[in-house]
C-alpha cells in the first residue's frame, strides 16, 4: 500500500468522523438496499454534503468534475466509507449508471447538462428499463416515443420495477421509436423529467413491506429534442452500454457493505452462542472465503486494461457470484439469529440482516437474473450456441 | 494483481511447453525427461534468490506454472522439490543449508521432497518419525505413510520430532541413506505417485540438521500454507480444463439433432462451473499477489496469510471437485471410462482436496480466527 493510499484512507476517515456526525448520526449504516425508505429526504441532504466535500464522481475525468482517481484510491474511499457507517447512496443510480453511460456515449451538451445535477447531489435518477412484458426479454418493449411537431419527444406506456422512481428527478426511458420494429431495432434511449402532467408513478409494496420501487406510466409524457442519447432508434447500444456499468463497477461500492454485513452476523453469532455450533462456524468462514473471492474478483476485473475488447470472464461472472454470494449470506444471518427472527426486530443489527435476508431475493433477479447471468456465461464467455 | 509482461509470458510458455509435452498418459519413463527439460526451462529456479544463482521470483510466478501444470496434470516433481523442499528450506533453514541446498535443487543436480505429517500436516503432534541424538550425529526412527515419491528423487527433507528436548527439527538425507526403505503404493491418482518411507535407525551426521532452531516451527506451518496457496493455483488449473472438456465435448456431440451444448440445462452447468473455477482462480492470484508484496516488506502476519491462503484454498478444492464431477456427468457414457480425461482430473481433485488438510480444517481455523479472538 503507498503511503499515498494510507494518507487518502487517513482524510476519508477524518472527514467522515466530523461529518457524518450531528443531524447526520442517525444515517449511520442505514438506506442501504432494502432499507431505501429510510430517512430519504435527509439522505439527499446528506447526498449534497458528500458532494461539497468532494467524494462524488471519484472516478469520472476531470472534465466532466471528477476526480479521476485510480481505482485503488476508489475502492479505498468506499472501504472507509462503509467502515465509517456511511448511508447507503440514494444517488447511485446517476452516479454510477447515468454518468458512465453520458461520458461515453452522451453529447457535450448533455454532459454540461446533467452532470453537474448529478455530481451535486441536485438531481436524482431513475432506470425505466422493465415493463409488465419486456423482464429478461428487455428488446420486447412496447413503451412507444415519437417526435412531436414542435421536435419534443412524447412517450406512451408503462414502465416497471422502477426503482426510487418516487425520489428522483429524471429518468431514463428505453422506448420504441420505430413504429412496427421489434427486437433491437427501432428503440431509442431517452432522457424524461419525471415531475409533469404526463407521467404517474404508483409505488409498489415489495416482500420488505417496502416500496422501493414502482410502476411508472407515460400518458403522452414530453421530453425536449435534445434528451436523446445517441441516435433515435439506436437506442440499444446505449442501453446495453449502461448495462456493462450495472454489472461491473457500480455494484462495487455496494459490496464493501457486504463486509460490514458479515460481521454483524459474526457479532450475532458471538453473542447469542450460535458461534460455537460446528455447522455455523463452518458456514461463517464459508461465507467469509466467499466474500474474498469476490473482493479479488472485482479487483482482478478493474484492475485489467478496460481497453481490451475481449470478454474479461471475470467481469461476465461477477454478477451471478456477488447476488449468489448475498442470497446465501442471508440466509446465514437468518439461521444464526434463529427463532427471533421471525419478529421484527428493534436491535439495528438484528433488523439490517432481517432486510438483507429479504432484499437479497432481488439480488438474483435485477440487472439480469440468474438464468440470464449463466446464458450470457455460456455464450459470451463459453461460446456454447444459442438454444 | 495485473500481470506483467514477463509473467504473461511465462504464463504462454508454460501453457504451450505443457500441451506438448504432458506425460499424465505415458508410460512413467517420461517422467525423467519432462523433468530434465522444466529444470532447462529453469522453473525449478523461479523462488530461489538471485544470491544463489535463483531467479529470485515469487508466488505469482509459481502459481501461473502450477496452474498450467494442474491443468496438463504434468507428472514431475515440482510440487515435492520447489513447492515444498525449496519453500521449507526458505522458511525453515539455516543460512547455511540453504546456501548448500538450494541452487541443487534450483538446477536439478538434486531433486527432493518435504516429509511433514500425514497429508502434509505441519503440526509437531502429527509428525511421525522421530529423532534421537547419538553422539554428534542423530539417529532417524519411523514411519511416513505416504510421502510425494515419483521415483526421481535423490533427497529428502524430513520433519521430525526431537525425543530428548520436546522440539522439531528438519533433516537433509539422501534416499540412499542407510536403513531408509521406500514402497511405492498403489495410488488411485496415477500423476501423484505416492510411496511408504520407513526409518529404520537411519543415522545421519550433525550437519544433516538443516534447520533454524529459532524459526523452524513457525516455518513449517507457513511452509504448509503457501504451499497450499500453491496447490489451490493446480487445482485451478485443472478445474479450467475440467471446464474445457465438457465445453469442447458438448460442442461436438449431437443427441436430438442438435449439438448437447445448445440445450439450457447444460449451458448452465458449464457456466457455473465457470463461475466457481474463475472466483477461484481471482483468488488465487490475488493472494499470491498480496503474498508477493508482503514479501517487499508491507507486513502480511502469520495470522493473516493464513486466512488469505484458506480463502484460495477452498474456493480451489470446492471448484476443482464440482468441475471434475460436472465434467464426468456432461460427457455421459464416455465420462465414465478410461480412455477420457475426466476420470484423471477427478482422481487429482479429490486427492487435492485432502493434502493439506480438508476443507473442513480450513474453515475451521478459519472459523476460530473470526469468531473467537478476544
Ligand atoms: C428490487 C428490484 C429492483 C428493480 N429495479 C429496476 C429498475 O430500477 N429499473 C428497471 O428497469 N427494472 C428494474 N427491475 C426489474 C428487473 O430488471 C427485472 O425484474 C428482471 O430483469 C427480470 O425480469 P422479469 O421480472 O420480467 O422476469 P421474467 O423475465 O418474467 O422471468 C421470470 C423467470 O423466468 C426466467 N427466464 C426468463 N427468460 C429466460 C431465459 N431466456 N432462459 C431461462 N430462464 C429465463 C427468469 O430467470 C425468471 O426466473 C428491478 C427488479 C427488482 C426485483
């Protein structure tokens, strides 16, 4: 480690400890996923904070405001970060997903545009990808768009799934341009603001007892001519683009809160004797072991030259390794808590792995299921044919 | 842990000097010639220091050969005289023995093996040869059930209990010691020839004794864990090419007029099978990356390359046997014979899996370091 890593962990630290303090104590380790309903309006405040001190966009070129640090350092944030007890990041969806994809593929204007709000913290992002009929088969949307005579866009239809649609700003639609195209073609990547006349969001109550997500209808909503990213009816490409972002580096961040959710079960565990059955122990370490092969893994795929074109097979697994990975660890929590999980529980720590227990069977599911995950394994990475 | 140039190449060159030469279905003759050209290639070299005529390389290096010769199931030495003969002598040895010993070793004018426990179980209580002081010299008595013996070898490296002082010492002796008896057993794992040593009051001279008092014991017990951080990269390589065959076979074979490989349910199986052999794999280099800075001096404690090295070392037992099954079931009928490979990597896997020490030790120790500290 260069003692230029030990000093940015050293001001990481120093600034979480006089910042996350105050009005900001009671965000400690909460808003993660699962947990997203959790204080929101102050978590966006707290979102602005972060920002002012400089910790948004670490990795974005300094053009676009960023910092362009080297992943070690970027990695080394996050690890303090979640050690500090940092909130979980309410912007992550523009922060991660939206801003990679508008510095690769956007226009200058529309970076000029929209990175500023998101590096903010001023304006917040929503995926709008899914819909009742396009899941996995995500080429089979209906949503229609088409350019108005005054050149703005209008839209149709129904998005689903959609998280954190209820707090944020913005939102950006995969959508058909092409009357009659099917599959890839004819589908443009839109950029819509989602506070007008046009557009209804219903929160739907998940297996939480949480709404972190939502049904999103477009009744003729608009969006101006220039909140297309790349060309109408190509709008594949970008989403597919964004799609790469979701399964890679985005997630990273998330998982360093998979250590701190490791040790809440071993704490759990030691506390209430369940460290000393052999079947637990064996497990715990199982899990522990696991956690590593995903923290080299995702070191091991950032750390290649992100300019080679070949399929990098540890960034094809990744995805399927970490919600796996999760899935299970739930699961352990839940055994090692026992019979007292079935309530729900006032001590934090029991009740953050209640929601990881619960929330870890999305994990499998969202940016592409398991069974998505192994074809695109078999296919891309094995070259086995198509079915 | 992004290789460089030099370790690509190396890596490229093991892979394609392997796939020439793999002896894992010759007849045991060629074992002496597979050896004498990997000692030319100067892999038997790689972790001897530059001092002693070594290149002075680390854990990388050595985990890109293994892993390529896990995955040829190249029947040579290595494992016996770098990976643990020379690593014990690094860890374990007085300056002076190594000087004597490990450019030997490093060029193939000697070829030797480590004796620890069964399994290769480092802990005192395990050791089952015995020494006795006699006059200078020192007298060996015992029993070791099943030693990494191919029949090349020309010394030893023995682990023995001191019967006067509690304590444990390592010993040099040639296999033509007087009163030492090699039988070779018949192992299950044809590429990892294994015999019985009985030590028959084998006396050795003072200067037989080749190790540090003052760290032989902690040297041991890290010998054992890199070298099992080395065995976890031959596991990978053999689950890769586990992965390999039932790829390639299911490309060609048709059943209901189409390739096997087209059907959902077997693509699924080889990409978890790819899922755990690469998680393992991302390990392994890590580890040994870590393994290697550690090694410049930026502090990896006992403790913690432990724990490191038994994260590689499950992942690599769990991989390599599911792979090996895996490949067994996807070749149908022909997995169960002979002639195909499977059955080979299936016998290395689960031999694997035990040296060492199972999977379930691991996690134990494991288990121990997070859940009982203070
Ligand atoms: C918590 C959560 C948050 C989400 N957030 C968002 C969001 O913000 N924005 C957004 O756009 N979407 C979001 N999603 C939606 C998510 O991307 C979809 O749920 C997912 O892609 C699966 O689609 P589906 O639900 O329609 O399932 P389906 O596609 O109907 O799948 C049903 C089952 O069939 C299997 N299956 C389908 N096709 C195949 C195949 N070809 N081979 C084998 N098996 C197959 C699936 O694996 C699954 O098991 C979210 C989902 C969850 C759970």
């Amino acid at each position: 480690m260069s003692m230029n890593e030990q000093e940015f962990r050293q001001e990481v630290a120093d600034w979480m400890a006089t910042h996350l303090v105050g009005r900001f104590a009671c965000l400690k380790h909460r808003g993660g996923p699962g947990d997203e309903e959790a204080f929101p309006a102050l978590r966006k405040e707290w979102e602005q904070e972060l920002a002012a001190g400089g910790w948004v966009g670490l990795g974005w070129p300094k053009a676009h405001g960023g910092r362009d640090l080297p992943l070690a350092l970027q990695l080394a944030f996050h690890e303090e970060y979640v050690r500090a007890g940092g909130p979980g990041r309410i912007g992550h969806i523009g922060e991660t997903l939206m801003a990679p994809t508008l510095i690769a593929l956007g226009t200058p204007e529309q970076q000029r545009r929209f990175l500023p709000g998101i590096r903010e913290g001023r304006e917040y992002w929503a995926q709008g990808y899914s819909e009742p009929g396009a899941g996995s088969d995500l080429a089979a949307i209906t949503t229609r768009c088409w350019p108005g005579e005054d050149g703005r866009w209008r839209l149709q239809g129904q998005k689903v799934w959609t998280s954190l649609a209820h707090e944020s700003e913005w939102i950006f639609v995969v959508a058909r341009s092409t009357p009659g195209s099917v599959g890839r073609e004819g589908l443009s990547f839109l950029l819509v603001p989602l506070d007008q006349p046009g557009i209804e969001i219903h929160p739907i109550r998940q297996m939480t007892g949480e709404a972190e997500f939502n049904s999103v209808f477009f009744d003729g909503a608009v969006t101006e001519a220039d909140c297309i990213v790349g060309k109408p009816g190509e709008g594949w490409k970008v989403a597919m683009a964004l799609l790469g972002f979701e399964r890679g580096v985005s997630t990273l961040g998330q998982q360093m809160h998979f250590i701190h959710e490791l040790q809440l079960v071993i704490d759990v565990a030691r506390a209430n004797g369940a460290a000393r059955d052999p079947a637990i122990r064996q497990r715990i370490a199982d899990a522990w072991v696991g956690l590593q092969g995903l923290r080299y893994n995702g070191l091991r795929m950032l750390e290649e030259d992100t300019g080679s074109t070949k399929v990098r097979p540890e960034a094809l697994i990744y995805k399927y390794a970490w919600s796996n990975w999760h899935r299970e660890l739930g699961q352990l929590a839940m055994d090692v808590i026992g019979v007292a999980g079935d309530v729900r529980s006032d001590d934090d720590a029991v009740r953050r792995l209640q929601q990881v227990f619960f929330f870890s069977r999305a994990d499998t599911i969202y940016a592409g299921t398991n069974e998505i995950q192994l074809n695109i394994i078999a296919e891309r990475g094995l070259g086995m044919p198509r079915g | 842990m992004k290789l460089s140039d030099e370790q690509r190449a190396l890596q490229e060159t093991a892979a394609d000097f392997l796939a020439a030469h793999t002896n894992a279905r010759k007849e045991t003759d060629a074992d002496a010639e597979l050896w004498s050209r990997i000692v030319e290639l100067g892999w038997a070299a790689v972790q001897v220091p530059e001092d002693l005529d070594g290149l002075g390389l680390g854990p990388v290096e050595l985990v890109l050969l293994m892993e390529e010769m896990g995955r040829r199931l190249a029947r040579t030495p290595f494992l016996a005289n770098v990976v643990l003969a020379q690593t014990a002598l690094l860890q374990a040895a007085s300056a002076e023995a190594q000087q004597r010993a490990l450019t030997a070793l490093a060029y193939g004018e000697r070829t030797a093996t480590l004796i620890l426990g069964p399994g290769l179980d480092a802990e005192p209580a395990s050791l089952t040869v015995k020494a006795r002081r006699d006059g200078d010299g020192w007298v060996l008595a015992g029993e070791a059930a099943q030693v990494l013996d191919d029949g090349l070898l020309t010394h030893a490296y023995v682990a023995a209990r001191i019967e006067e002082a509690p304590g444990v010492a390592l010993f040099e002796l040639a296999v033509d010691a007087a009163g030492l008896s090699r039988t070779p057993l018949e192992v299950w794992d044809l590429t990892r020839p294994q015999a019985r040593w009985c030590f028959d009051e084998v006396r050795l001279t003072a200067d037989a004794r080749v190790d540090d008092p003052a760290r032989v014991l902690a040297g041991l017990a890290r010998t054992r864990v890199l070298a099992a951080l080395q065995l976890a990269a031959e596991q990978v390589g053999g689950a890769a090419q586990c992965l390999q065959l039932a790829v390639d076979y299911t490309k060609e074979r048709v059943q209901f007029g189409k390739p096997v490989a087209s059907f959902q349910a077997v693509k699924h199986r080889v990409a978890e099978m790819m899922v755990r052999m690469e998680t393992a794999r991302s390990t392994v280099l890590g580890v040994a990356s870590r393994v290697a800075q550690g090694a410049q001096g930026s502090g990896l404690d006992d403790a913690a390359l432990a724990a490191e090295i038994a994260a590689a070392r499950v992942q690599a037992s769990e991989a390599y046997r599911y792979c090996a099954q895996e490949a067994i079931q996807l070749h149908g009928g022909v997995g169960f014979t002979w002639e195909y490979d499977p059955q080979m990597h299936f016998k290395r896997a689960q031999w694997a899996s035990q040296w060492f020490g199972p999977t379930r030790d691991w996690r134990e120790a494991l288990a121990a370091h997070l859940l009982d500290a203070a």
